[in-house]
C-alpha cells in the first residue's frame, strides 16, 4: 500500500507520468543496454526489442500496477503480479536485476520530464517501483524454491513431427538420465539456445502434451513477419535442431492452469499456436474423467494450419461432454464455420470457467463476447505468448 502522501503524488502525476512512458521506456531500455550489453545478448527478446513491443508491455504494466494502488489500495493485483513472475522466474531473473533496473529507469524519468520530477516526486515512484519489485521478488523467489531453484538442463531431442508448414513438434529427454518433474496442464517451459552470432537467447513454449513419464513436448511456430525480423529462435529450431541435438529448458512455469473441479463447465478457446496449451488442457480433462460441459473453440487460417488439429479433437472427443466449433477463414469443412470465431451461437453452461489462448485481438473478443453471455470477468483467464500488451492497451 502507498503512503498516503505518496498516494497524492501519483495521484497527480500520474497523467503526465503515463502520457510519457513510452518515452520513458525507450530511453531506459536503451541506457540499460549500453551499460549491460550481455543482457540484450542472452536475457531480453531482442526480436521484442527491435519491434518495441516490450517496450510498451513495461509502460503497460508500470501504468496498471500504480493505478491499482490508487484505485483499489487494500487489494493486490494478484493475477498481474504472478504472470509476470512466473515469466521472470522460468528466465531466470534475479533480485539483483530489480536494483540494475531501478537505476536505469529513473535516470530515463529524470531525463524525459527534467524539472518535474522534484524530490517529492522520485521518492513516491520510488515507493511505487518499490512495491511492485518487492512483491515480484517475494513471488519468484517461492517458485524457483518450488522447483528446487532456477537451472538451465540440457534435453536430448528425440523424436521431431511437422505439424504444419510452419510449426514442428520436438519431444525431448534429459541428457543427465535423470527424472522429470510433473506439470500442471497449461504451462510452459524456457528453451535457451546458442545462435550463430554468440548470443544465448531465450524463448517460452507452451508444453502441448505429455507424450511419457521422462519426456517433455514443446511445438513451435516458425515466426515469419511482413515488414519486421523473422523470429529468431523459432527461425533457429526449425532450421537446425533435429534428433538428437541437445537444447536448454527451464523447469515448467505458467499461471494459465486449469482451476476447476470435475463438475464445472469450462471453454477452451484458442487461436492458431494457441491451441499448445488448450491440448494439453484437454489431455488432463480426459486423463482425470471431467464431467462437466467442455466447449472447445478454435480459430485458424486454415485447416492445413491448425497445428495438432488431430489431438485437439481427439482429447475432446473422450469427454462425455464436449462440444468443439471450429472456425477457418479459408478451406473450412463441412461441419466447421468460416471466418472468425463467433460465440453468438454457442450455447455455454451456467457458471462456465474460459481459458483463452491467441492472438490479443482474438483474446479480447472472446472476452467481450463472453460477458456479455453472462460468464464473469474472474472466470476468464488468459495467456499471452510475448509481452503482455493487453495491460498496455488497458492503462
């Protein structure tokens, strides 16, 4: 909680301070960067970097946290907090990093609104960075401690299957022998590789199954973009890494996990590379006799581009209960829908809990059409592959 003199502070600064934080944020990054060169090597997204998304994700999330505790004082923003811890905790973050960044970003503060930031000023966002610092430390540290602390293991590739055109499934088991701790449905791990100019980059995949008790499954989209980088490690995986090459993981992370009993209603909505959880989602399901309603939605370019088109099915199907709509926007079957996802006609069970996974704009259509269906803004939970721009569009 602010101090109250805090609180008036950032109360009043707080449109001036937001209306410049982009500004901020890219003045930080690039001061960060020529001091700490090796983190842009081997911890930031450099392809985030070079498009400005994390830039706006940082401004986002500053923005959203100092609202909160103005907004709603006695209440932590729980489900932001833990998103972005377990992002940091499965990179490999540590304490020390806050103190490296604080540094930074308020010397992009200091030079972005000059006079303005009177001492009065620094110390309340001092206490607001602080706050939202303190709490990420305290998260990340219980779940690297769950997890027997953050190391990088190397993983032997066992077995690779081109889903699509564009996205590969690698299996894969620990060179060390050794065994491999179980995951929660929905969760994803850090991959770490070595790319030709020395840097050690690193990117989250969601594990889109659990093929055996002493192997991990990752499946990866080729990211090929109109008018900006192609994505470096997807690009580096698809290209290079074959049977028996080793790559770098992380131990499981992710808040998007299944939080339901066996009798309540559920939605698994998903877009193209976002069906990876929602199947491993619906492999739990099965595996552990849910009775309640599934109602499965699926958006895609195509059928030939749905990857693990024939899982997602067959998972649903061993539901005694689930109803799976299917939308293409070109080529669709009979039996499927064209264009975009629409839930103006299905049909969902009273108390429904959704889990969606996508493309934002995807994202925040399933949620707009699903209030006004009557299902509850805490019973929708989301994933975002990247940074989390839906804060940014929200502060």
């Amino acid at each position: 909680m602010l101090s109250e003199q805090s609180a008036v502070t950032v109360r009043a600064t707080l449109p001036a301070v937001g209306a410049a934080l982009g500004t901020i944020t890219e003045r930080f990054y690039a001061r960060l960067f020529v001091a700490h060169p090796k983190l842009l090597r081997d911890l930031f997204n450099r392809g985030n970097q070079a498009a400005g998304t994390q830039r706006q994700a940082l401004a986002g999330s500053v923005a959203a946290f100092a609202t909160h505790l103005l907004d709603r004082p006695e209440q932590r923003p729980d489900a932001m907090l833990q998103r972005i811890a377990h992002k940091h905790a499965s990179l490999g973050v540590t304490p020390e990093q806050y103190g490296i960044v604080h540094e930074h970003l308020f010397a992009a503060i200091a030079e972005v609104l000059g006079d303005a930031v009177t001492p009065e000023v620094a110390a309340a966002w001092d206490e607001v960075y602080w706050l939202l610092a303190n709490a990420l430390i305290a998260v990340e540290q219980r779940l690297r401690e769950e997890r027997g602390g953050h190391t990088w293991r190397t993983w032997e590739v066992v077995e690779r299957v081109a889903e699509t055109e564009d996205v590969a499934t690698f299996r894969l088991r620990p060179a060390d022998g050794g065994p491999v701790r179980d995951f929660l449905a929905g969760q994803y791990v850090s991959v770490r590789v070595a790319l030709a100019d020395g840097a050690r980059q690193i990117r989250q995949y969601s594990l889109s199954g659990a093929p055996g008790p002493d192997l991990r499954q990752i499946s990866v989209k080729r990211v090929r973009e109109t008018g900006a980088p192609d994505g470096e490690v997807s690009n580096h995986l698809h290209a290079r890494v074959r049977v028996g090459d080793v790559l770098e993981l992380s131990e499981p992370y992710g808040d998007l996990v299944l939080d339901a009993g066996p009798d309540t209603p559920l939605l698994l909505a998903s877009a193209g590379i976002g069906v990876t959880p929602m199947t491993a989602m619906l492999a739990h399901l099965a595996h552990s006799e849910h009775r309640a309603p599934v109602t499965v939605v699926h958006a895609d370019r195509s059928p030939a581009a749905h990857a693990l088109r024939a899982d997602h099915e067959a998972w649903a199907a061993k539901l005694p209960d689930a109803a799976v709509h299917l939308w293409y926007e070109q080529d669709a079957p009979a039996g499927t829908h064209t264009g975009l996802a629409d839930l103006s006609g299905v049909a969902l069970a009273p108390g429904t809990r959704a889990y969606l996974c996508g493309p934002l704009p995807f994202m925040r259509a399933m949620r707009t059409q699903l209030i006004a269906k009557g299902v509850a803004p805490a019973d929708i939970h989301y994933e975002v592959f990247g940074p989390d721009l839906w804060l940014a569009g929200q502060a």
